[in-house]
C-alpha cells in the first residue's frame, strides 16, 4: 500500500462524507483526467481496504437486541487504537 493509496482510502472512508462504489470510480477517473500522479485504480483501492481491515480489523460492532433488532455500534476504544497505530 502506498500513501495515494492510504490517503484515497481515507477520503473514500469518512464517517461523515459517504462515497458509493460509482462515485469512487467517477472521482478516480476524474484525477486521472486531470493528470493526477499515480492515480489509484479501484482494485488496488479493494486490497487496500482489505489489508487495513486484516491489520485493524473492524470497529464495528453487531449488537443484537433481546427483541431481535439488529443494529451496529461503533466501538470508540477500536476506533481510537485505530488511529494510534496508524500514525505511530
């Protein structure tokens, strides 16, 4: 994984500013268009998203009410050795 590829998945995975499937796409090939240096493609956007995940794991967590309802928590604690492991 290389720092464009870091930095992209960063912006692709903000809490607060959510991008679907074709909408990474159209702002990859967007930055390509515009000259971008070492664009990442959407594979190598894949494995690196799963190579943080295999590293991290996930923060989130599936709680299960006693009445059935499904919902998922993010665990601030995971969140936290998250950041602190990634920029350490």
């Amino acid at each position: 994984m290389n720092m464009q590829e870091f930095l992209t998945h960063l912006l692709f995975s903000s809490p607060r500013l959510r991008f679907l499937h074709p909408q990474q796409a159209a702002v990859l090939d967007w930055a390509k268009e515009l000259g971008a240096p070492e664009v990442p493609s959407m594979y190598a956007m894949k494995k690196t998203q799963e190579c943080i995940m295999n590293l991290l794991g996930a923060p989130t967590e599936k709680v299960t009410m006693a009445s059935g309802s499904m919902f998922y928590l993010n665990a601030i604690n995971k969140a936290v050795a998250m950041v602190s492991i990634i920029f350490i």
